[in-house]
C-alpha cells in the first residue's frame, strides 16, 4: 500500500517534469494573480466585461475570434452580460445574410445565435492588411502559446526599445516576451486608450488583465463550470474510496492474509 | 474451460447453460482462483480494462459531433468544447484518458517485466500484450491526428514520412498512406476510420489475452508454479474484485484530477492553432507517451537504420520469452536482475526526457548511449545473465513461511521486498 | 462472529454499494444528454421571412428548425370555408380563429402528425393539404379530417414584425 503511494507520487512528479520539459524555454513572465486559477478559481465578472471592451475597442480590429457567439457573452460562467446588453451588443454589428428570395446576400444587424464578426473576410486579406502577417484568431489564443495567460499578459506589456546592435525591419517591433523578440504587431495598449464603462482607470497593466481574462474565459468558457465539478467529483471519489477500503479490509479479514 | 463441471441451480439456467454456457463462464469468472499474494502492481489488469472501456464509451460521444474533415475538424472540436452538452468533459476525459492508458500500460508490463510474468508457459499471454501495445500506439497516433491542429498535422507528416525510408517502395507507400501528395482531407478521413476500428481490435485482443491468462492462471510476486485451487489462491470474486476496486479508484482521482484541473497540462499548446501545410512547429514532440521511442529514432543517424532501432525497441519485446534464459521468474530472488531491472527503468525514464529534447548536442549523445544500453540489456545482459547469476532459493508455496518452521533467507528476502 | 459485527458489515456493504451506484448514475447522464439539442442549436430559435410579395391563395415554405413551415395567405373563401366548420365533424377540434389570429394569413408547421411527412398544397378532400404517404387529408385551416392523423398541423409561435414580416419562433 506505501509502496504504491509513494509509487504514484513519484510518478506524478515524473509526468509533471516531463510535461515542463516538453513546454519550450522558460521564460520569466511578469505575473499577477488570476483569479481563475486553483481548485475553486473563477472569472471576476467586471474583468471579463471590461475585457470584452478591450477587445472590441481595440484587438478586433486586426484579431477575428471565429468560434465564439454573441450569445456566449450573456452565458453562465462567461461576461455575464444581461440577454438585452448581449442584444445589443450584437445589434451594433452588421453580418451578411442571404440569399433571399432574389437570390441576393444581403447586410442584417447579427443576432445573439451569430458568431463574432471578423475584421477581414479571409485569412489572405488580413495578411495584405498587415504587412504579410496573420493576426491570429483568439478564439484559443491562450491555450495555444505555452505560457498561457502569463504569456499574454507580459506580451501586451513586454514593449520596449531595441536592444543596441538589434536591428528590426519597417513594421517589426521589440518585445521582450515575444518568441524570437520580435514582433509585428505594434505595441496595441497605451495608458487611457479606452476609457471603462466602470469607471476603472485604463492603465496599460490592468487592460492586459483584463483582455487576458477575456482571452482566457474565451479559450475555456466551461471554466467555472469545470472546477465546481471537479471539486465534486473529486470528493465523492475519496468518500468512495474510503468505503472500498474499509469494505476490502473487512473481506480480506475471512481470511489470513493481508492486503 | 472448466474441469469441473458447474451446474446452475434453476431449470431455466440449465436449459440456458446447456445451449450456450455463459453461465459456466461466469461461474468461471467468479471463482477463478487467484494466488493471494498478488500486490498492487497487480491491479493494472483491472484499471487497463477501465481505460479501454472509457475510452471506447468517450470515443462514440465524440464521434457523435466530429467531422472528419480537413476544413471542419478543427472547428467541430471546438465545437464539442463550447456548444455540445459536458462536450468539453467528454471530451478532457478522452484525451487525458489516452494519457492515463498509457501510463497504467507502462506499469502493466514494467511489472511482467520485474516479476518474470512473460516466461514460460505465458509466452502467449505477452505476445498478445505486445500486439495490443502496438496497436495502441497505433490508435494514439491517428486520435492525436483527429483534432486537425499544428502538432496533429506536422506529427501525421513526421511519422507517415518514417515509410519513405523503406528501399525501393517507401515513397510509394507513403503516397499511398496519405491518398495524396501531402497529409491532407484523404489522410485525415483514413485515419479517422482506422482510430474508430482499431479499439475494436484491442478489445477483441484483450479477451484472448484473458483467456490466455486463464489457462495457466496468474502469475504472483514470487513467482511459483502453486496449486490451484488450494491455500494459496483466492477467489477472484470478491477477494479480486474489491481490490481492483480499490486500486482503481485510486487511479480515477488522479485521472481526475488532470481532467478537471489541469486537462492541457499533458498536451501541446501548438495544437490548438489549425493545421498549416506551410508553417512547421518549432519543436515538433510527440505525445510523452512515445518519447522512448522518438529518442531511439532520433539517435540513429542514418533515416533507414532509425526507423529499424525503434521499430526494433518495440519487437525486441515480443522475442523478450526467449531471450530471457534464466529459470527464475520473480527478480524478488534474482539480486543481479534485479539491479539491471532499475537501470532500465532509469534508462527508458531518460531516453524519454531527451525524446522531448531538441536532437543536439549533450541530448543526442545521451539518447545514443542510452538506446545502446537499451539494446544491450535485451541482447547481452538478459541471456547471459539466466546462466550467470546466482539466485536466492525460491520457496515452495506462497504459504510457506505462514505454515513451516523457519522462514528461509529467500522467505526473508521476499518480505523485505514487500515493505520497500 | 457476533450479530452486531455481522449487522456492521452489512451496512458497510450496502454503503459502498449504494455511493458506488450513485456515481455510476451521475456518470452516465453526461453520456446521454451530449445527444440532445447543443446550445448552438438552441439558439437557432427565430427566423424572419419577408411574406411582402406573397398573393392571395399562395403559400411558400420556408425552414424553421430544420422543419418547413407553410405560409399561406388565404383567400376568403378559404377563410369562411375554414371558420364555417362544426366543431363536431373534426376529429381534433380547434376553432380557425384560434389557429390563425389574423385570418388572412396561416402560419403552421408543414409537417404531418401521422409519422412526419410533409402534405401537399392544394390537394385533398377539404381543398387543404394532402400528406401522400399515408392520405391524411387536411383543411384550409391545416385541420385533420381524413385518414390515420391523430392532429392538426401543429402552428408554431410566430408574431407579425411589421405589416410585411413574418418571425417564427
């Protein structure tokens, strides 16, 4: 029984470096405390929707996010949004519709059952629009860079001068945090370029926050729902299996032997 | 299947059980007697027969909302992730469940391996193990391919590009793999179809590989012929049962816990960007499960003879009955196999942390000594050693020390081993 | 072995049992629910359709939930057939005011309550709807009146915009 414990424990470690190790280098990114994170880590509803502000105001611009729905925004567990506010929001986007009955597409205001507009029709028309680079979809944006919601959020804030000696082409810019450090996209946060509908003051650091709140409740959206559940079923799995092991111990009391 | 003939007790079981005896075999089942000795180690029968069913059962759901192809994969996972009800713990319990398959089949067979389980006269018992280690490589592989991101696309490509170093045909076979010129709407559609039937086959492959267990019976910690049914067995139900239950659930908070807290922490980030033909992955990493392996490929300069080492890694095992020439099999009382047992546990633990290194450098000579190490155990240390080594005495029943006299040194030896 | 002892033993095994059995409950409803209506679905509730250029005695159909649905812009002999009905001499009875708040128009569900099928314009017995596979005649209302039909087409939830939108559900 120790020996298995104590085996799994040591396995756990393994499986734990292993999947350090296979992350690439590590990088010392700034960190703040998200309060997503742990057992019982859930989304701060002002954060999302101020998040959301920051990335309508400013990353939809260039960044589609193709896998999410205005109605998300007034879901459980997201934004929280009320249905008329999520109305509303997808209201003041146009969407193309059709065709109708004259076999011609026509421009509608979106429903909540419509997805995110996207800033450019295709994939080539963003590149031409960007000096030949793809501004990626952030739909799952944050699972898909290795550092998660601390890379993004030193990303927004890791823009500074050029190392002396470096030398970076029109339309490239330094980051500290970028793979490579550099970037094409240029530094898109400056204190005070949105203002909040709450009344936060916009400083650089609590925008990055808060659209790497955004940004991380869009990749996971059954976040919250995950944890409670897991807490759950976690407990109930220990309850159950206090009661095997009491059950075993008394069936393999009939006879003499151990277990 | 049974040399004493059972009978059920009502007229319809009989009626039943004479034109088809699933009832025998039930009765089979229960009371197989099982050594009573059998540790821990043992449960990973129960808890792989778990991880198959869990992933056959997620794998239909899944199957339900996918498509299988190349410009709706991706989105049809995402799909599952945000609209599909509990899609996303369906989902989190799948591919963390591939994970947690491989692990239990890891110590599935490092424990045949320790306890002498795959010699005489259970040869075909791990074969047939072998065959479903193959094969779930094999599922892995396609499942990890299904997704249609960066990692599923560029490791499609990798490992399919493994046939070209086949002489003469290996283009051809490739073409062929992919019905096309690159992984492409044809692969990903074969592919799927493959990791739809291939579970199949497993599960068909584990009923003979019980079957093939239930002729000679278990094999225990100290590895004796012993008399069954007599005081060193129990029957399987619910001595068995309870603590494969137990066992089990054990792995299940475990399992839990990376499906709920940390569901990615065991995949690749790259995989959540859309498969892109024209942009490759900085480092391109298999799943940790194959990094063994990948380091063996890697190791080997030449592009044939790598394919051949890690090909040859994986059937080296299937001719390991032979090539094992000792009598003995429990390494309780083999005190030199038993050393060389922990050093290739060590060895494969490192040949698959430089699996997920990048091939340079101080990685790379690690990862070639350790495969020639690898290689030498099976080949040299393993047939020299059955003629070399000197054994402790191996006792007569498990029950000995419990109904003799003295407990002999081999006796002590085998409890000391218990409580390490 | 005591009675007490054996009573404790009982109850440990019917405990573990019975958390065992619960849980094995709770897995299995995540298995079955993936299989009804996702949440992307479900928001595909409501459909507008432009009914500006339809005649009188005109019926276009259009896809709702997957389903077509019969807009007819009846003429007034179909609506005073449709509204001159006994209630006695239908087999589900449902007054036509009732089934077509604004006469003129007939929004239903083109799907017949026999086993599905979609019915035929303008054909049958009753000058309505006629489902092919199994001959359920329909009237101008959409009401039953012949053959193995338990119901009425079905009228959806559905509400006039403005004067030339019609919006399903």
């Amino acid at each position: 029984m120790k020996t298995f414990i104590k085996f799994c424990s040591i396995l756990g470690l393994i499986l734990s470096i292993f999947s350090q190790s296979s992350a690439a280098e590590k990088v010392d990114y700034l960190k703040t405390d998200w309060t997503f994170k742990g057992l019982f880590g859930k989304f701060d509803r002002g954060s999302l929707q101020r998040g959301y502000q920051v990335y309508t105001e400013v990353c939809a611009a260039c960044h589609s996010m193709k896998y999410l729905s205005y109605r998300n925004l007034s879901e459980k567990g997201g934004p929280e949004f009320s249905v008329e506010q999520a109305k509303a929001i997808a209201a003041s986007f146009e969407v193309i519709d059709g065709p109708n009955a004259d076999g011609e597409m026509f421009t509608r205001p979106a429903k909540l059952s419509d997805k995110f507009v996207m800033p450019y029709e295709n994939e080539k028309a963003a590149q031409a629009a960007n000096g030949g680079a793809y501004p990626p979809d952030m739909s799952v944006l944050v699972k898909a860079r290795g550092g998660g919601v601390d890379y993004i959020y030193s990303l927004l804030q890791g823009y500074e001068k050029a190392p002396d000696g470096m030398i970076l082409d029109e339309g490239v810019h330094y980051n500290k945090y970028m793979y490579g450090n550099k970037i094409k996209m240029s530094a898109p946060l400056s204190d005070g370029i949105i203002e909040y509908g709450d009344g936060t003051p916009a400083s650089v650091e609590q925008m990055s926050k808060d659209v790497t709140t955004f940004l991380m409740w869009a990749a996971e959206p059954h976040l919250e729902a995950r944890h409670r559940m897991g807490f759950k079923a976690i407990i109930y799995l220990i309850i159950l299996t206090t009661l095997v092991y009491f059950s075993m111990k008394k069936i393999w009391s009939r006879i003499e032997s151990e277990v | 299947m049974s040399e004493h003939e059972y009978k059920p007790k009502s007229k319809v079981g009989q009626w039943f059980n004479d034109r088809l005896p699933l009832l025998t075999l039930a009765n089979h089942l229960t009371d197989y007697p099982t050594p009573k000795n059998l540790n821990y180690w043992w449960t990973f029968g129960g808890i792989l027969t778990f991880c198959l069913i869990t992933q056959i059962i997620t794998g239909l759901t899944l199957a339900m909302h996918y498509i299988a192809h190349a410009d709706m994969a991706f989105e049809s996972v995402e799909h599952i992730m945000r609209d599909v009800n509990y899609g996303w713990l369906i989902r989190y319990i799948h591919a963390n469940g591939a994970s947690m398959f491989f692990l239990a089949v890891y110590i599935h067979i490092f424990r045949s391996l320790f306890y002498g389980s795959y010699k005489s006269p259970r040869e075909i018992i791990w074969i047939l193990g072998i065959i479903i280690y193959l094969l779930m490589m094999a599922a892995a592989f396609m499942g990890y391919v299904l997704p249609w991101g960066q990692m599923s696309f560029w490791g499609a490509t990798v490992i399919t590009n493994l046939f070209s170093a086949i002489p003469l045909v290996g283009e051809g076979i490739v073409t062929w793999l992919w019905g096309g010129y690159s992984v492409d709407n044809p692969t990903l559609t074969r592919f799927f179809t493959l990791h739809y039937l291939i579970p199949f086959l497993i599960l068909g492959l584990v009923v003979l590989h019980i079957w093939a267990l239930h002729v000679p019976g278990n094999n225990n910690p100290v590895g004796i012929d012993i008399k069954k049914p007599s005081k060193d067995t129990v029957p399987f139900h619910p001595y068995i049962v309870i603590k494969d239950g137990f066992a089990l659930l054990m792995f299940m908070i475990v399992f839990a816990f990376f499906v709920f807290y940390s569901p990615n922490i065991l995949g690749h980030a790259d995989n959540y960007i859309e498969a892109n033909p024209m942009v490759t992955p900085a480092h391109i990493v298999p799943e940790w499960y194959l990094l063994p392996f990948y380091a063996i490929l890697r190791s080997v300069p030449d592009k044939l003879l790598g394919v051949v080492a890690m090909l040859s890694a994986i059937l080296i095992l299937a001719v390991l009955p032979w090539l094992d020439t000792s009598k003995i099999r429990s390494a309780v009382f083999r005190p030199l196999y038993r050393q060389f047992y922990w050093i290739l546990v060590a060895d494969v633990l490192i040949l698959g942390y430089v699996g997920a290194m990048p091939a340079e450098g101080l990685y790379l000579l690690i990862a070639r000594v350790a495969t020639a190490y690898y290689f030498l155990h099976f080949l040299v240390i393993l047939p020299v050693l059955g003629f070399k080594e000197k054994t402790i005495p191996i006792p007569l029943s498990i029950t000995e020390p419990v109904l003799g006299g003295n407990p002999n040194l081999a006796m002590a030896k085998q409890k000391e081993s218990k409580i390490e | 072995m005591s009675e007490k002892k054996t009573k404790r033993r009982d109850f440990l095994f019917t405990a573990t049992t019975a958390v065992g059995a619960v849980g094995a409950a709770a897995v299995v409803w995540p298995m079955i629910d993936q299989m009804n209506p996702d949440a992307s679905v479900k928001a595909l509730a409501s459909t507008e359709v432009d009914v500006s250029s339809l005649n009188p005695g005109n019926t276009i159909t259009v896809l709702w939930r997957g389903k077509p649905v019969f807009i007819r812009r009846r003429t007034q002999d179909e609506i005073d057939e449709a509204r001159s009905v006994k209630m006695e001499d239908l087999i589900h009875p449902e007054k036509d005011e009732d089934r077509a708040k604004n006469p003129e128009w007939l929004v239903m569900l083109g799907v017949c309550t026999h086993l599905g099928c979609v019915p035929l314009n303008d054909k049958g017995d009753y000058n309505g709807w006629f489902c092919p596979c199994h001959g359920s005649h329909y009237d101008t209302s959409g009401r039953i009146r012949k053959g193995p039909a338990p119901w009425n087409m079905e009228i959806p939830k559905y509400e006039f915009v403005n004067a030339n939108t019609i919006k399903i559900g």
